[in-house]
C-alpha cells in the first residue's frame, strides 16, 4: 500500500494523452502519425520539421484539487503553496475503479519528406508514463486517509488486478506510409513505425490478489496475497526495447485520383481535397526489458501485522526486505514493462471548405494480469479550422466512458507555431481540478516541393508528361 501511495503521489503532482487538439490538422506534418502512421501517406507538406515540442498530461478518477481561490494558472504562479486548495476524494462512494495516468514527453526533433506516393519520417523523443488502476473505492480510501480510517476497520477486502507503473525511456522512430489504391474518388494507405526505446528508468508493482482486514489503528492481516514487483534504479542504460505503430486510411476524395501523385506537376501541384477520411491504428506496441534490477513474484497465506504504522519502506530495497521477511519470495533481477497499447479509430468529415470535425475512439488493450502500461480509453469530438497559416480546434473529450465529465480544449496554430490543451477550464476557470493537459510544437513547413516551383510562362502552354515546373495551389493561400 505504501507503494501505491507513492506513485498516486506522482501521479496528482505531475485529460488529452493523444493531443486531438492536434492529431488531424492539414498540416500537422510527422506529428499527424501519432494517432496513425498512414496519415503520413500523402500528406498536404512536402516536407515538415519538427523542431521541438513537449506534451504533459495528468488524469485521475480518485483525487481532485477543491475549493481553490485561483485558477491552476495561479496555483503555478503560487508555486502550488496549498493555502488555497485542497486535496479532496473524487466521487469516493461511487463502485467504479479508481485509475490515473501521467505522460510527460519531449518531442526532439523529426521530419516526415514526400516521396510521392510513399512518405518517410524520423525523429527523436523522451517519454515518461505513470498508470494507477484497478484500484477499488475502498483501498482508494485507505490511500487517502490511511490505514487509519475508522469506517472501514474490521471489514474484509479483497483486490486483484491493482497495478501501479511507471518507466521513462528515450526512442529514435522510423515511419513509412505509402498510398497503395488510388482510383475514382478513393484512395487507401497504409503505414508503420518502428522505434528502439532505451529504458532510463521502471517500477512496477502489479497485484493479482490483494484479500485484507485492518483492524484498528494498529492491526492488520493479510489473508492472501499474490502479485510481482520490479525496480530499476534511474539509469542511462537501464533498459531497453522496440515499440511500433501500425494503420491504415480511407479517404473519399473531392477530385478523382487516377494516376495521383502527390507533390507532382504531373498531377496540379496541389494537396488533394477529401470529403472524410476514415483511419484504424494500433498503437504502441512493444515493451522495454529491464536488467540488472530488484523484484520478484510474491504468493503468501494469512499473515498478522501487529503494526502497520511501524512498517518502514524505504524505498525499493525496503520493500525487497520486508517482502522476504514474511511472504514466499522468488527473487528475479529483471522485469518487463509493456508499452501502453491501444486499438484507435478515426473519422474526419469536411464540413465546408477549412472547416472539419474529427471524431476519435481509443481502446486500450492491457491485460488486468500483466505489467503493460496502461493508457486511459478516449472519445473525442474535435471541430476546427484548418489553413497552412491558422489553425484552430475546439476538442471535446471523454475519459474511461465518464461521459458525464467530459474535457472541452483549444488549440491554436499559428503558421509553424501552436499551443494547446485538451483540458483548458482548469486553467481559466476555478473548478475541481482531477486532470490538465498542455501541449506545444515549433515546426518548418514546406509547402511546395521541387518540382513545383517557379511561374510558368504567360501564354505558354503545358505539354501533357513534360516535367515543366507548375505553380503549387494549396487550399487556404
């Protein structure tokens, strides 16, 4: 429990994981794989260049920030001093399980290039992820208050499937997409990307039984206790492993596409107008492998703990000590760390012309048994204004199907600059904080490529196949 409490403290100190805000932009360039690798294939740059960027996410269903008297703007401004909030029990009498997530990344620099029907991509980034779940009202309220809340003494509980995560690892990804049909008005592509993941860092401490009874203030059993624990000290090298991307993309375009190549003189010079698109993507597939670390698979009977005030953990070797002090202990120095893998879903309807509304589903697919980190699940209704030099989007988004708090965003573009949030009233407004969400890019977009450069000449006409260089009209200049 003293594990548990740790990383939820990790987890409120740290709502759009997947930055919809920005997912479906025009021109999102390499950054518009991140929901799909195939939205590369065909995309409206030449070429885009990522420069740098940098995402924080926190959500959890258990814990709030209450009774504030500023923004979360002015909480920061604060230093977050505590004098004007509180920490207070989110929905505590409520049967559903307790979850909460944080990502940090920085995204280094990338580029994604048009190599006419197919694209590549490459880029650099650090990521940092925290899941909590399974954990149920009643542990969530002795995570809270301590193992000395009085209501729930001299009741038997039992837990399985509580998992407390976390890893950071540095990746270098490659990404290809390529359109593989393109006739009438349809055009299908497909992508993948591939990344080696280096580990900096792990823990996990993954339950599949947890059956107990708190007496009193002092007294507790343990009834039955089944699970595996793992700890890598920080580290350059603590670790390492392979994550990928995999998608496929519909489009039912304006314009027919027969013979389309995209960035050609051949075909107009010119990004090809869709009237939707459908995408489908699994996402972050692999893991990371942890070597030379502390922890082990632990199965115990009922055990008394006279005190549990006295229990002392002092960190992961405390935790190694205690465990085979009292329980069945099969010590290992290595452990696994699953990506957080997700089937994902999305649906962009042109509206009229610059104005769109992407719809989004995300499923994660963890196992309540396994060490696989676990990302929350999402709808999002995201309406925006697209241009090469403006973009503004106004994401609605729903976590873990409790549609009735969803999050409302704005995200602003301006040429190769943007910020935005997925979870923005906390910033704006006072209300029960659970959650906040911040992203930002600093890109270069080339809009033309090569051989759409230059002016043709006045009254000259164009031969049919000739590579004469033709002027590149792009919706929104």
């Amino acid at each position: 429990m003293g594990a548990a409490l740790c990383v939820l403290a990790c987890v409120f100190s740290a709502h759009g994981q997947e930055q919809f805000g920005m997912a479906h932009g025009n021109y999102a360039g390499v950054d518009a794989a991140a929901l799909n690798p195939a939205r590369l294939a065909g995309q409206w740059p030449y070429a885009s260049i990522r420069l740098i960027g940098a995402d924080l996410f926190v959500w959890n269903n258990l814990v709030a920030l209450s009774g504030k008297d500023h923004t979360l703007v002015g909480e920061v401004r604060d230093g977050m001093s505590g004098t004007s909030g509180d920490i207070v029990l989110r929905g505590s009498l409520r049967s559903d399980v307790k979850r909460g997530s944080v990502l940090a990344q920085l995204a280094g620099p990338a580029f994604s290039l048009s190599l006419g029907k197919g694209t590549v991509s490459a880029g650099v980034r650090a990521r940092s992820l925290t899941s909590l779940s399974g954990i149920s009202p009643e542990l969530g309220r002795f995570i809270f208050h301590g193992l000395g809340y009085d209501p729930q003494h001299g009741v038997r509980y039992r837990d399985e499937g509580t998992r407390a995560l976390t890893a950071a690892w540095s990746e270098v990804n490659v990404s290809y997409a390529r359109i593989l049909w393109s006739e009438g008005f349809a055009l299908i592509s497909a992508g993948a990307s591939l990344r080696y993941q280096q580990a900096h860092f792990g823990g996990a401490l993954a339950l599949d039984v947890l059956d107990y009874t708190v007496h009193d203030t002092a007294r507790a059993t343990i009834h039955e206790l089944g699970g595996s624990f793992g700890y890598s000290s920080p580290a350059s090298n603590a670790g390492r492993g392979w994550g990928a991307d995999l998608g496929v993309q519909y489009e039912r375009t304006m314009e027919e596409v027969d013979r389309y190549l995209p960035h050609h003189a051949s075909t107009g010079c010119r990004p090809m107008p869709y009237r939707y698109r459908i995408g489908l993507s699994l996402l972050d597939l692999g893991g990371n492998y942890f070597k030379g670390a502390i922890g082990g698979h632990v199965e115990m009977g009922s055990t008394i703990i006279a005190d549990h005030d006295a229990v002392d953990l002092d960190g992961a070797e405390g935790l190694d000590s205690l465990l085979g002090t009292v329980v069945n202990w099969e010590r290992e120095d290595r452990f696994n760390i699953g990506n957080p893998t997700a089937v994902a879903m999305q649906y962009d309807q042109r509206v009229i012309d610059r104005v769109y509304v992407a719809c989004d589903l995300v499923q994660q697919i963890s196992s309540r048994h396994g060490t696989r980190l676990r990302r929350p699940n999402s709808i999002a209704i995201t309406p925006r204004f697209d241009t090469r030099w403006f973009e503004a989007s106004v994401p609605i988004v729903v976590h873990e199907y409790g549609f009735s708090r969803p999050s409302v965003g704005l995200m602003l573009r301006f040429s190769d600059v943007l910020i935005g949030s997925d979870h923005i009233l906390p910033f704006l407004t006072r209300p029960n904080v659970s959650g906040a969400d911040l992203y930002f890019r600093v890109r270069i977009t080339l809009a033309r490529s090569p051989f759409c450069k230059g002016k043709r000449k006045s009254g000259a006409r164009h031969e049919s196949g000739s590579t004469e260089a033709l002027p590149c009209i792009i919706p929104g200049e």
